[in-house]
C-alpha cells in the first residue's frame, strides 16, 4: 500500500522585495515539484495545504492555522508523510521550529523535503543539524528583513513609491526606473478630483473644528464617495488626517523622505494644526485643551475660557424667562451663559461670580480680536519679517556674548583653582587638599555649564533663519483670518479665536485676562500687544 502524503506550501509575501527563485518558490513551483517528487517515490497525495502570506519568521506555529490542522490530521493517523519544497517552509523560528519537526517524527510522521531529503532523529547529530538548519534560515531570515527595510528606507529618501496601493488623493503613473527583474517601477502623482477631497476634509478640520464623523456624514451627504463607489467611514477620514504623505513626504517604518512639492497636497501648517485639534479632543488631554470639541452652537469661547478666580472651564448653560412687553404680550427670552463649572458643581471653592452672559463677553473678545487684526494691518509682511528676525537675531547675538565672558570668566576662576591644588600636592601651600579638590569640583561644573550655554546659543544663531518661516507664516494665518473673520460663520470664527487664544481668564465684573498661542511680542514696530494683558489697558 502506497505511503499517504500531506503537502504543505507557503509563502512569506505576495510580493517579494528581494526575490530568491529557490527560497521563495511561488505555489505552482512548490505544488509542482512536490507532486512529481511524491510520484517519483511512489506515494499517494492525500491532502494539500497551502498558506498565502505568512511570514515564517514573524509568525509562531501556534498563530498558523494550516500548521496546526496538519497537526490535528497527524494525530488522527490520516498520513504519513509530511512533504514540503524545502524545510523552511514549515518554518524559520529558530527557538521553535526544529521542536515542531520533531514534534510530527515523534507523532510517526515522517517529514521530508523535495530538496533536502528526509529529517531524522536517530542520534543526536540528527537533532543537531535539524537544529542548525532552522537556526540559519532564522539567520537568512533576520538578513532579509533587515535588507528589506534598508532598501524600503532608501526607496523612501529617494522619493520612490514602496508599493501597494496608491493612498486616496493620489494615482500612480510609469516611472521609467526598472527593477532588478525588468519591471517598472511605479511613481505617485497628485490625483486633483480626489485632492479636492482630502483639502475639504482637512479644511473642515481646521477652519470648521469638524470632527471625523461629522466629516463623514458631510461629504456623504454631498455624494462624494469613496474610490470603490462606497460611504465614508469615520476611520477612513481620520486615518487620511493622520497620513503625512499628503504633506509630501514618504515613509516607510522609521523612515522619512524630505518634503516632495509635487506630491504636497496639505501644506504643514493646515496639517500640524489638524494633528493639535485632533490631539486636543482626546479625553485624557480635555484638561490641557485649548480648542473646543465642539463647533456647534452661537457661542465663540467654548473651550480656552476658564474662571480667573478658581481656575475651573467655564462652560455654556442656557435658561429661558418669559415676560410681557409694554403692550402686555408675553415675550419669551433666551438667555445663553458661561458658568463656572467648579462653582455649579460644586468642586471647588470659587469667590467669583457664577456666570457671564455669552454675548457680552463673546464681544469684549471679537473687539480683542479686531484690535489685533488692525494692528497687523498697519504694518507690511516684508517689514515685520526683517525687522523682527533682526531683533531676535540681534537678541540672541547679546545672549552668546554675554555667554562667552561667563565661560572665559568660569575657566579662569578652574584654572586657579587647578594651580592651588597642584601647589598643595608639591608641598608648597598648606591649604587641606579636600577643601581645594571641592574648590575645584565646583569650578569645573560652572566651566562645564558656561560651555553648555554657550553652545546652545551657538546652535539657536544657526538656526535662526528658520525663525523667518515661522514669523512669516504667523502673520499671513492672522492676514488670512483678519479677512475672513466677520463674514464667517460662528464654528471658523470659534476657531480662529481658538488658533489666536491659548487661554482666557475671567473675572468678577467682567474683568479678563488673555494668553495668546501666538507669540504678538515676535511683532515689533509698535504692536502694543503682549503675550498677556488685561482687556482694560486696551483702551
């Protein structure tokens, strides 16, 4: 009776980066081989597996489903032998997949390979090079994985695309660059139909505080589906808000291309903020927030204004009265307030008034902001841009020199410090050797902190061209908002105030305190605008 035969077959990829024709035989070339040599040693085929896509290095026996139904089979005594392509098919763990070999020929399964014959165990030199075998294909294994990510790393900085499927917003189009097995390799172009998309998803991000479900229901309530014909999901929208390619930059694990203009479709203004907003609205940061979760309602501060007394977020509440007018008619009145939450709460203890009418206090900060937007307007970008980086150029100029005099001083002082010491170890001062080690500890650490210094402002003058970017990117956001501001509808307005102000406090009387996010005093040329101030001295 011919002996009964389960195959077993694997790949590790579908695709394979660095393609080995005898290591990573596709399926046909392992069920081919392995059935000509089952018919060439006279047995019978029984049953056949195959595992598309599983790593055999990445992957334990225990996650492999076909391995374990292999198992169930040999237990049950439905064959005989167990034949792969090559052992590395079973596996390339070295800590495990020499036991699962031995585990099938202590189970009276005889396991063998087209290329490689039959594994025994009849002597320890057996077990040994059963052993060995696995413990170099886990060797070849970790080799190829390390290649892999290096030339994926490299694939990335040189701005090519690593595969896969084009991300949404973009197509992929012939690169003329060939591989090492004659085929095209493909290059990522802009897609502008879909672009228009993602720049409406990040745009109702940041200009309207939408969430990604709201995102979702909006462009599905427009029609807009996805690439496969189908409705947006929440996931799918705050996975293309994460994604950095639409800044024009490629990834593949650790590693990140520079910024490629021809692929940029979100500029990284827009999606750094998108990433605070985001950020901003998880529940373990609700009490650093600054930005409001929600854009819905009539009311601007929802989010940055707290209680100046005790601290605690104010938050919105609304009541209504009813009242006859001079004719007699009786007249419903709405009435929306900010409260004090610890106050209502009774969480805290707080000596300042319980609530402040929303439209009263939502003015005071709109005249705020309209000051600040008249201000900017009076001064020409090219000017605050050279003006300022001059200052804070000239600013920290003064720093390092002052810095340099503080280490040429520190050194002086260990130097003789160092003089003293060596004229106690010659005998020649009197002075006890530990009060003028200690002497010299302390010297040495003011030298070490004095050099320290000195090259962080080094480093800060180097680097302070990119203050330009920065500067001149803060004055055309305030531009772009100034223009927009009053014709906007109250969720863009909610969150330009939110982009503007980090944090308003207020007080009994209305009396307010304002931090801004960004820095005014960066503005010179007569912007009388602090980082902090009372609305008061605004007059």
């Amino acid at each position: 009776m011919a002996e009964r035969v389960d195959c077993l077959y694997r790949v590790s990829t579908t695709k394979q980066v660095d393609h080995d024709e005898q290591n990573q035989a596709d399926i046909p070339v392992q069920r081919k081989a392995c059935r000509e040599f089952a018919t060439k040693m006279g047995w019978t085929i029984v049953h056949e597996e195959q595992e598309n896509g599983v790593s055999g290095y990445k992957v334990s026996a225990n996650d492999r489903d076909k391995l374990q139904l292999l198992k169930e089979r040999a237990e049950q005594g439905k064959f005989d032998i167990l034949l792969v392509f090559m052992f590395d098919r079973l596996g390339r763990k070295s800590d495990e997949t020499p036991f699962v070999v031995e585990w099938f020929v202590k189970h009276g399964i005889r396991v063998w390979s087209v290329n490689e014959g039959e594994q025994r165990f009849e002597s320890h030199t057996d077990r040994l090079t059963n052993y060995i075998r696995y413990w170099q294909a886990d060797g070849e294994s970790q080799k190829t994985s390390i290649r892999t990510k290096t030339a994926l790393g490299q694939m990335v900085q040189e701005g090519r695309f690593r595969g896969g499927s084009a991300p949404y917003g973009y197509r992929l189009a012939p690169s003329g660059i060939f591989n090492k097995r004659k085929h095209e390799v493909y290059k990522l172009e802009i897609d502008e139909d879909e672009a228009r998309v993602v720049r409406m998803m990040f745009n109702l991000c940041v200009g309207s505080g939408y969430g990604r479900c709201k995102i979702a229901n909006l462009i599905n309530s427009q029609g807009i589906q996805t690439r496969t014909g189908g409705n947006w999901h929440e996931a799918t929208v705050g996975h293309i808000l994460h994604n950095i390619t639409y800044m024009g930059v490629l990834r593949s694990g650790e590693s990140q291309s520079e910024v490629f203009p021809e692929l940029q479709i979100i500029d990284p203004t827009t999606f750094e903020l998108a990433q605070k907003l985001m950020t901003e609205r998880i529940n373990e940061f609700n009490e650093q927030r600054t930005l409001p979760r929600n854009t819905s309602g009539q009311s601007m501060l929802s989010g940055n204004v707290f209680c100046g007394h005790c601290g605690g977020r104010l938050t919105l509440t609304t009541n209504g009265t009813v009242r006859k007018n001079a004719d007699g008619v009786q007249v419903a009145r709405r009435r929306i307030r900010y409260v004090c939450y610890n106050k209502t709460r009774h969480r805290a203890e707080c000596s300042g008034q319980t609530g402040y009418t929303m439209h009263i206090l939502d003015g005071m900060v709109t005249e705020v902001l309209h000051q600040i937007f008249d201000k900017m307007k009076a001064v020409r970008e090219d000017e605050i841009v050279s003006r300022t980086q001059m200052n804070v150029t000239a600013d920290v100029k003064n720093q390092l020199t002052a810095a340099k005099r503080e280490f040429a001083k520190a050194t002086k002082e260990y130097e003789a410090v160092k003089s003293k010491l060596m004229a106690v170890i010659r005998g020649e001062s009197s002075l006890p050797e530990s009060l003028i080690s200690e002497m010299a500890e302390d010297a040495k650490r003011q030298m070490m902190a004095a050099s320290e210094k000195v090259s962080a402002l080094n480093a800060e003058v180097e680097q302070s061209n990119s203050r330009t970017d920065e500067i001149r990117r803060d004055y055309r956001n305030i531009m772009k908002w100034s223009e927009i501001f009053d014709s906007s509808d109250m969720a863009v307005k909610k969150m330009i105030a939110g982009y503007l102000i980090k944090k308003i406090s207020v007080y009994s009387g209305y009396r307010l305190h304002i931090e801004f996010d960004i820095n005014f005093a960066q503005f010179e040329l007569g912007l009388e605008i602090p980082n902090e101030y009372q609305v008061e001295d605004l007059a």
